[in-house]
C-alpha cells in the first residue's frame, strides 16, 4: 500500500519519443525482481520531455522549484506481486534545471537525477498545429528535444501502442543495496495528440553512455504527445517476491 506522497504536481505536455533497443543494454538497469516489459516484442526506451507544474516536494512547495522541465530516458518493466503483475518504468536519467530536486532524489531514493541549465517554448505553427521543444544545456551547447502536434486531442485506445508507452502506474528504482524500491504514480487517463515531425539532438554518448548512441541516433519507432495532468507519486516500499508468477 502507497504511503508517503513523495511527490504532487502536474505534469504537462508531455512528449515521448521512443526507441527500439537491444535488450541487452537494458540489464544494469534492470531493478531485482522486475523483468522487461516488451511491445509486441521490442524492447523500447522512451526520450521523455515535459512541464512540472505546482510542484510540491513531500509536502513543501520549494522557491524557485515550482515549475521547470524535465527530460528523461525511461524504460518499461512488469513486476509480479504474488497476485498480478504491475507495469511500471525504470529511468536512466533524469535531467532537471533546479539543484533542489536533484539532491533530494538522489540522496533519499539513488534516483539518477542531474541538474542542467534548462529551458522549453511553444510556438503556434498554424491553426492545426503546435510546437514543443525542451533544451538543455550540457557541455556549453544546447540539446534539444522536440515536436510539432496536431491540436486535436484524443483518448488513448485501450490496446494501442499509446497506451503501453503512457499508462505505466508504477516505478522501480535499484537502491544502493542492490534493494527495488517501488513507486505508485496516480493521474487520470490522459488525452493525446498526433505528433506530425520530432527532433532529438543531444550528445547522447555523454548522457546515456556510448551502448546507447546507435540506438538513440536513428528516426524514432514512434513519438506521442500527452496533454497531461495533475498526478502524486507515493513510495510504496521496498520489493522482492519473485517476478515470476507461481504455478
């Protein structure tokens, strides 16, 4: 049972592009007693860009760390409880401009939290159209993570390729102690929106290591936008019953 509320805020416009990788790459990250979540076979990661608004950090609302970006790299794993199994994913970075979030995610939870200089626009292209770009400041250049959208919103379709990348309600975190910790993540079903072109361009072997450079380097498998919500992440606790389910 979810306990303490890490975490309230709401998270908007979020943008995911993601790639197919070699599932290999995935194993350091991998939490104990979680396995790889796969659509249709594929392992996939997910460059995720979006808004923290109204922020509150067990229970503060810190100055200056209210509203920001965040751009992370995520992953999708399944963890068996004992009586079902719980989607949920797994980051690998996690990049913010505030030092605040930083160090409390990482001193408290070994979350991989780094704090660049960050910065995002939206910019009306038409009547149908808008765009979306998340930046980030990382060796005296700009990265970049971005999108134009069509603006007609729309429910996500239950068995759609959306609703795999989007409708993972739980985290997974390896502690320091090679321990998972488990995250319940709380929001409504979100709406989404056609993405019609995306940018990724970063130095990718300086964020994520050199494994991930021809994976990350290519067009993306697919890219979706999310209108987005309020949402409250609560640490669950720690996990360890076998991920596989008993016969």
């Amino acid at each position: 049972m979810a306990k303490i509320k890490f975490l309230t805020a709401q998270w908007k416009s979020l943008l995911m592009l993601n790639y197919e990788v070699n599932p290999e790459i995935l194993k350091p990250y991998l939490p104990s007693a979680t396995v790889l979540d796969l659509w249709e076979g594929k392992a996939l990661v997910s460059m995720v860009g979006f808004l923290f608004k109204n922020t509150r950090v067990l229970g503060v609302k810190w100055p200056f760390h209210i509203n920001f970006e965040e751009v992370n790299l995520r992953f999708y794993v399944k963890y068996f409880d004992g009586k079902e199994w719980k989607r949920g994913a797994v980051f690998i970075s996690e990049l913010v401009p505030k030092p605040v979030i930083s160090v409390i995610a990482n001193t408290l939870y070994n979350e991989p939290y780094r704090a660049l200089p960050m910065r995002h626009s939206i910019n009306t292209v038409d009547i149908e159209h808008t765009e979306y770009n998340y930046e980030w400041k990382l060796k005296g250049k700009w990265n970049k993570l971005g999108a134009v959208i069509n603006n007609i919103k729309l429910p996500i379709k239950p068995g759609s390729a959306e609703e795999f990348i989007f409708e993972h309600y739980w985290g997974y975190n390896k502690l320091r102690n090679g321990d998972t910790l488990e995250y319940a993540v709380e929001h409504v079903s979100w709406q989404i929106n056609e993405v019609k072109s995306a940018v990724f361009d970063a130095d990718i072997a300086e964020l994520y290591g050199e494994a991930f450079l021809p994976y990350l380097s290519v067009k993306p498998y697919s890219a979706f936008f999310a209108d987005g919500s309020d949402v409250a992440v609560r640490v669950a606790g720690k996990v360890s019953a076998d991920p596989v389910p008993a016969k």
